[in-house]
C-alpha cells in the first residue's frame, strides 16, 4: 500500500484522512502488537480489519501503523472498483502462495496505483530495480558493443573479402595486391609475384634505372601495362635511351589515402632500391576525409580524424552522400556556390605524411617527385555539365558546391606546392598543365580519373620533369639528354 493512499488521500464525501506524526511514535508498539494479533485470524478479503502481510512485511517499524491505517483507504477504493486495486487471492492465481500468504490464510488486500503510460511494475517484490543512470551505463555498454561488432564485421570484409586483387597486410598496416591474373570492372589485372601490376620485375643491377610510381586509384589505373602512366612513361623513356635498361614500377593501389600510401612506401619499396619515386596522392583524403579531421583550426581535429577512419564512417559516408545525396538534391553551381569556408584552410594532416613520405624517399637515396591534382570540374559548369562529366563531390556535406569543391582542392593543391618548395623537390604541376585545355572533360572518366588519353597526359608531364631534373635515366643518359 503506498504512502499516495495514506496521507492526504481523498476518502468518499470528500473527506480527507490525515495521520499524525506524533501518534505514529507514541502508538507504534501498541498498533504493531493489535496488527500481528489480528493477522493470525482468518479474515474475509474484503473486511476492514484485515492487515495486508505482503505490505506489512515490507514496511519496517513504526511505519507498519501507517500501513494499518491505510487499509481502510484501501477498502474503499476495492468497493469502488478503482484500477489497482486487487484481491490477494487473484494475484495469487499467477503468483502463487508465498509464506507471508500462508500466515493470512491468502486473505487481505494489495492496493497499488494504476500504471502510468509507458511505464511498467513488476508484482515481484524481490526483483532487482535500476536507476536511470544504470539503465543508460548499460544501454551505452550494449551499444558500444553492436557498433564494436558491426565495426570488426566491416573491416574484416574490407581487409579481406572486398576486392580479390587486394588484401590488407597486418605487418605492414596497409593494402597489398595479390599476384596473380584478376578479373575487375575495369578489365584482366596481372599482378607480378612482387606484387606490382605488370610483368615480373628487371632484374637489380648497378645498370638498372628504376622509378617507382607510388599512388592511388589514379596511379593504378586500370591496372594494365597498356594506358596507365607508369606504363606510359616507361615507354617515353625507353623511346628517348633506347640502350638503356629503364623500368617503371606500378606502385599504386586503388583507395589509398596519404597515411596508407605512406606505409606502403615504407613497406615495399625500399627492396625495389629506386632511383626516383613519383608521388601521385591526396584524392582520398581530400574526399573521404571531412576538412575538420585535416586541418587545424579546430582543437576536435583529431577526434573528427579518428571518427572519419572507421569503416562505419566510411560506409555511411558513402551510402549518404554517393548513393542518396544525388537523387535528393543537386549540388549548388553558379558564383554562389562558392562560400568561402576553405580559404584558409590548409590540410595539415595530408601535408605531414608527404613530408613524411619524401624523408622516405631520401633516405633510399632516391630522387622524390611530387605531383598536384587535376580535376574535370570548372567554375562555369552547370547541373547538366556536371551529370555529363560523372562528377562525384567529397563524402560530406560541406563541399556539395562547384565552388566550394574547387576552394577544397586549391587548398590541397597549394599545399603540395609549398611543401614541393620548402623541400627542394622536383613538382609536376598537373593541375595547371589540366587547366591550361579548354575543355577537360574528353580526359577524365569522372572527377578525377583521366581515361588512356588523360593518362596519357600525364606521362608526359612527369616525362618532361624527369628531363628537365637530369633524372630520365642513369647519370650518362641524362648528362647526353642535357
């Protein structure tokens, strides 16, 4: 019975029942002694003198006399039918009898307050009760635990089971290609047994001019020895020293960012002992990464960087902004689609591994070449211009704008630039090699994915780098190219 049916309850003819404090104290001995008296006899259910025992053996002490007093409360509210108010004996066809039952011969009353909407009670007095700051420990430690499942599920699928050409190597702490002849969207991709697109690798020798092409999607291509740079550049060279022994190694897997391609650098070129290492990165960061985890004007950089690297990020990332994000609303084109948010942005992360991967570079004794990124996208393009083009904007919200996507790659690009100058390396400038053609769209599969012709392009810009550095071919050759 509780204290509501008590104290200040509302008795029929709109009497109220009040008990006082100072006879609880004075009269509790007696009324405990009446109470368990009475108790022992037989009593109808419904009967005024009755004391419940489940709710006696509930209430320590003197509280008991308020539990007494409360029965008659209790009575009228059975004779009146109120919701919540039950006989002992019909709980008991569900609950059974317990020993305080047995001790009233099952008779007496429960009386408890209707449920409220939502809200549930249990009839079991001994059953546990949570707080509310248990009940939500334990409903952020079970989700925790699903996103934790879901999160190894997704990397055990991308690690392994995504793409049959690539698999993620543990030791190394990024991808790897799997030798052998695969079969992909873009075509047959033959991986050589040292994991490299194209033919088995030259044999080493003091006679060997070796460039090491290390990048992402757009440096792997199609992963043929026919249209990707690489090999594109590998037949210029030859072309221009034709008794020279000259390779250029395909180094590039498709969806690398900077830190992945870092370790990639770290972990498989070395052995290949290079003489140059072009450097074609930062398109995977740019459009997978949300500015905020790249830069430094937020001190949450490094929590948003963390949050971008899960693989749920990732996979709703792309599931929002690829697949939905297009057929819900068109990106913003025209002057006013450029905001201005990324002027002075710098990504500072991207910026830190290839420095890092330069120092890499030097310390094999080889010559570093980076490269800026080239687009598709133009200031004046409409809606229309951009479907044509198969233009795909960066995975968050912020960039969904010509504008403001060109502001984001001028921020990468500035970047490679500065870091190309205070570094000393040689740059391959293809942004402006790109801007320079008055429409750029025969040249790219989609943002930025130059197709034979795009690539072939490329092959010449890096080609005339290497000449213009002394770096097309062994010392000699270069000397005589000079």
């Amino acid at each position: 019975i509780t204290n509501e049916h008590a104290v200040g309850a509302e008795l029929p003819g709109g009497r109220e029942r009040r008990v006082d404090p100072e006879r609880i104290r004075e009269g509790g001995k007696r009324e405990q002694a009446r109470t368990a008296a009475e108790v022992r006899q037989p009593a109808d259910p419904r009967s005024l003198d009755t004391i419940p025992a489940r709710a006696t053996a509930q209430v320590p002490g003197h509280q008991e006399y308020l539990v007494a007093r409360a029965v008659e409360r209790a009575q009228h509210l059975l004779d009146a039918d109120v919701p919540g108010v039950v006989p002992v004996v019909e709980l008991q066809k569900s609950h059974g009898r317990t020993d305080r039952d047995a001790r009233t011969g099952g008779q007496g009353i429960i009386c408890r307050p209707p449920a409220e909407p939502g809200m549930s009670i249990s009839n079991d007095p001994h059953e546990p009760q949570f707080g509310l700051g248990k009940s939500l420990l334990f409903s952020v430690v079970l989700l925790l635990l699903v996103l934790g499942s879901a999160e190894l599920a997704l990397r055990t699928w991308a690690f392994f089971f995504r793409e049959e050409i690539q698999r993620y190597d543990a030791s190394a702490g990024t991808f790897e290609l799997v030798p052998g002849e695969h079969r992909t969207a873009l075509g047959r991709v033959r991986i050589n047994p040292d994991g490299f697109v194209g033919d088995p690798l030259e044999p080493p020798g003091p006679d060997l001019w070796r460039v090491v092409a290390v990048g992402d999607s757009c440096t792997f291509g199609g992963g043929n020895e026919v249209d990707t740079y690489p090999a594109l550049l590998e037949k210029l060279l030859a072309e221009k020293a034709p008794h020279e022994r000259i390779e250029v190694v395909n180094a590039g897997i498709s969806g690398l960012n900077s830190e992945l391609a870092r370790r990639r650098l770290e972990s498989r070129v070395p052995e290949l002992r290079p003489d140059v290492v072009t450097i074609y990165i930062g398109w995977n960061d740019l459009m997978k990464f949300d500015p905020l985890a790249q830069g430094e004007r937020s001190r949450f950089a490094g929590v948003a960087r963390a949050i971008d690297e899960l693989w749920i990020t990732k996979s709703l990332r792309k599931l929002l902004f690829y697949y939905l994000r297009p057929s819900m609303r068109e990106p913003a084109t025209g002057p006013e689609s450029l905001t201005g948010r990324f002027a002075g942005f710098s990504p500072t992360v991207f910026e830190k591994e290839l420095r890092a991967m330069i120092a890499d570079v030097r310390a094999m004794n080889a010559r570093p070449v980076v490269m800026t990124l080239p687009t598709v996208v133009r200031p004046e393009m409409s809606v229309a211009d951009l479907e044509r083009a198969g233009v795909v904007f960066p995975y968050f919200p912020s960039a969904y704008a010509v504008g403001d996507f060109l502001d984001l790659l001028g921020a990468y690009n500035r970047s490679i630039r500065r870091v190309a100058a205070e570094e000393g390396v040689a740059l391959v400038d293809l942004e402006k090699r790109f801007d320079a053609l008055d429409d750029p769209t025969p040249y790219f599969y989609d943002t930025m994915h130059t197709n034979s012709k795009g690539m072939a392009i490329i092959a010449n810009e890096v080609a005339a780098t290497l000449e213009r550095e002394g770096l097309a071919g062994p010392p000699a050759n270069a000397a005589r190219a000079q």
